[in-house]
C-alpha cells in the first residue's frame, strides 16, 4: 500500500504556556493562549517561532506584575 502525503494546508496556529510560581506560602499560576491566521504564503516555522516568543513574553511579563505586586505589598 503507497502512503498517504497529507493534503492539508495549515491556516491556523496556537500556542498556550502556562507558569506556576511559588512566592512567600501562596502559589501562583498564569496561563496564556494565542491563535493566529497564516497566509498559505507565509513561513510557517518562522511563525511558528515568532507566536511562541510572543507567549512566552507574555508569561513573562504576568510573572514580572504578580512578583512586583508582592514585593509592594509587603
């Protein structure tokens, strides 16, 4: 039997990354999820790359707020 080559063009991306941190005996977690559209002419490992430094840079910057907000607090 011949293998089956996939036909299907890929028109959507997503990426979710999730963090949990542990500050003083709380426990915090955030979650971020990005979807994108691509264009069938577009590099899609290039966008690929570029949507898991956006995601990434956003858990980043939740952690940054949540351990600025507890070091004010205290």
């Amino acid at each position: 039997m011949a293998e089956y080559i996939s036909k299907a063009k890929t028109t959507l991306i997503k990426a979710s990354s999730r963090e949990s941190i542990k500050l003083g005996d709380n426990y915090f977690t955030v979650e971020f999820t990005e979807e994108r559209s691509v264009p069938e002419d577009c590099n899609l490992e290039e966008e690929r790359a570029l949507l898991w430094d956006d995601v990434n840079e956003e858990i980043d910057q939740q952690i940054d707020d949540i351990i600025d907000m507890y070091r004010n607090k205290k």
